[in-house]
C-alpha cells in the first residue's frame, strides 16, 4: 500500500466497514472491511464499532470514522445528482480503496476511472478479484501519481473530455504540495466541458500543527501510528474554490457539520476539533 499516504486508504475504509454495520449507516459498503482485513497493516483493527472497548467514545473509530461515513454519503449523493443530470464519466482522484463503481446504482453506459498510484490500485485489485467483485459500471484503474502528469494518463485510458464528467477529489487535496493542487483544479477546468461537476474537501486552517494535541489527531497516531500531520502538505493552500469561481464554475461551500445536521447524525463540533477548518466544496461548470 506504499506506507504513509497509502495507509489513510485503509484507515477510510476501516471507517466505512465500521459505517456499514451501523444499524443507522450513512452509506454501505460490503467490500471495505475485506480490504482492512487483506493489509498486514491494518488486518487487526476494528470494522465495526463493536470492537472497539469504548466504543463511540473513542475519537478516531467513534467520531472520526463517522466523519467519514457522512463524506462518503454526502459525495455519493453528488455523484449520483451529476449522472442524473447528464455526466456519464466519473473521475475518482486520488480514489484509494472508493468502492463506488461497485456500491452505486450508475448506469451501465456510465464509466468510473480511478486515479491513484500504483501500489494502491494493484492492492485494491487483487482483493477486488480475490473476492470476484462485479463493478456496475465500468471501471478503469488510472495508476498515475498526481504531482506528475497525469492528464496523458487520463486521456489514454479514454477519457473524453468533450462529454460531460463528475470529479471527486475526497480526502485529497491536503496531501498535495499547493502547486499541484493549483494544476490539478486548472486541469479540471480544463478537461471538462459545460455541464460537469466536481467536488472536493479542503482544510481552511492556517495553521495545521495548532490542532496536534485535538483528540482525533492524538487517537489517530497513539491507536494505529499514522501521524496524519506528517503526511499533509504543510504549504499554504490556494484558494481552489475562488479560482473556480474566476474560471466561471458555481460553488458552494459546507462544513460537514451542515450535512450532520440534514441527516440527523454524524460529528458536531467539539473544542479544540481537528475538523473545523474542513470545508466540503461542490462546484459545477455551466452548460452551454
Ligand atoms: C485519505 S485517502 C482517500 C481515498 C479515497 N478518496 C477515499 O476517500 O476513500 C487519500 C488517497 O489519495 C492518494 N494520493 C495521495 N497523494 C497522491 C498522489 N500524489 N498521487 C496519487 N494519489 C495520491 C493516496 O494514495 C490515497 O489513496
């Protein structure tokens, strides 16, 4: 899983298998815990919340892992919303261990490609064929870092930038050096036509290392030894949504709060909260 930033991939989908066997699950996903459990790294942590002695008490597979239940919910709903209206190419940045083209219910004409880098990718397909997984759609590994040029990967592997697309860059942009991110948003742009839709998450601290005593980032480290400050990008970060908005794009921005909010469950703010610079971020291009 190429360590470090290839962890979190499994640390995501350890939430989600905890997700999917809440009696009162945001989102499901029956593959998530088979990959927890194929990884040396992670095969003894817990997929569901009855493992764990505290429970929801414990920050990281309490809170933290229902963070990720609500995300994964919020951008299925997106995505689903974009192929309603039209987009039939889906791009999955960064997708790690993302079951999508597996879980939603998406066309068949519809194709998902899934960029990540390489030892990910080859790891999520090995135990995606051990299990004989059938995707609903089809799906196209991209193995290609994002700090390279990943566009010829992209385009190669089919995709049309004629026809309309639907991007998530979930659990992301953070890991990135503020210049790729910048690339990544103008190739976007550049890469769809009116009508494609893209959603990301972003951290709006200014200072990353102020929340390193907050509970999650604590439980994160001491519980399974991934020091998630060590992985993001420490730089400053550009202002990814203006810079849509100056190529043309709508956005709106939301904290996760919001959608706890709409669906009844899911984390509130609480003192000293590593998640309170965290934005959700939707943005669509005008049709023609
Ligand atoms: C926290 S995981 C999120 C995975 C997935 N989007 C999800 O939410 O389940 C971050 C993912 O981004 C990928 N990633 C980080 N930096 C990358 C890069 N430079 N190129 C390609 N993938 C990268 C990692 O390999 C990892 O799978």
């Amino acid at each position: 899983m190429d360590g470090g930033v290839g962890l979190t991939a499994l640390l995501v989908a350890a939430a989600r298998a905890i997700e999917t066997h809440r009696h009162d699950s945001l989102a499901r996903d029956v593959h998530a815990e088979h990959f927890v459990r194929a990884a040396p790294a992670s095969a003894d942590w817990p997929v569901r919340i009855g493992q764990v002695p505290e429970g929801d008490a414990n920050p990281l597979w309490g809170r933290f892992a229902r963070y990720f239940g609500l995300r994964t919910r919020v951008l299925d709903d997106f995505v689903l919303g974009s192929v309603h209206d039209g987009a039939r190419q889906v791009v999955l940045l960064g997708a790690g261990l993302d079951t999508r083209a597996f879980r939603l219910d998406l066309p068949s004409d519809c194709v998902v490609f899934e960029i990540d880098r390489a030892g990910v990718l080859a790891f999520k397909q090995q135990v995606l064929t051990d299990l004989s997984a059938a995707p609903r759609a089809k799906r196209v590994p991209v193995p290609v870092d994002l700090r390279a040029d990943w566009v010829t990967a992209l385009t190669s592997a089919g995709f049309d930038p004629a026809a309309p697309s639907v991007w998530l860059a979930e659990g992301l942009l953070f890991y990135l050096p503020g210049p790729a991110e910048t690339y990544l948003i103008d190739t976007v742009d550049r890469l769809t036509t009116g009508g494609s839709a893209l959603a990301f998450e972003a951290k709006l601290e200014k200072d990353l290392l102020a929340y390193r005593d907050s509970a999650i980032y604590t439980a994160t480290r001491e519980q399974i030894g991934i020091d998630l400050l060590d992985l993001f990008d420490l730089g400053p970060r550009p202002d990814s949504a203006g810079h849509l908005r100056a190529k043309g794009w709508s956005t709106s921005m939301h904290t996760p709060f919001d959608f706890t909010r709409r669906h009844g469950r899911g984390p509130l703010p609480e003192p000293n909260d590593a998640l309170e610079g965290n934005r959700w971020v939707f943005a669509h291009k005008p049709g023609p």
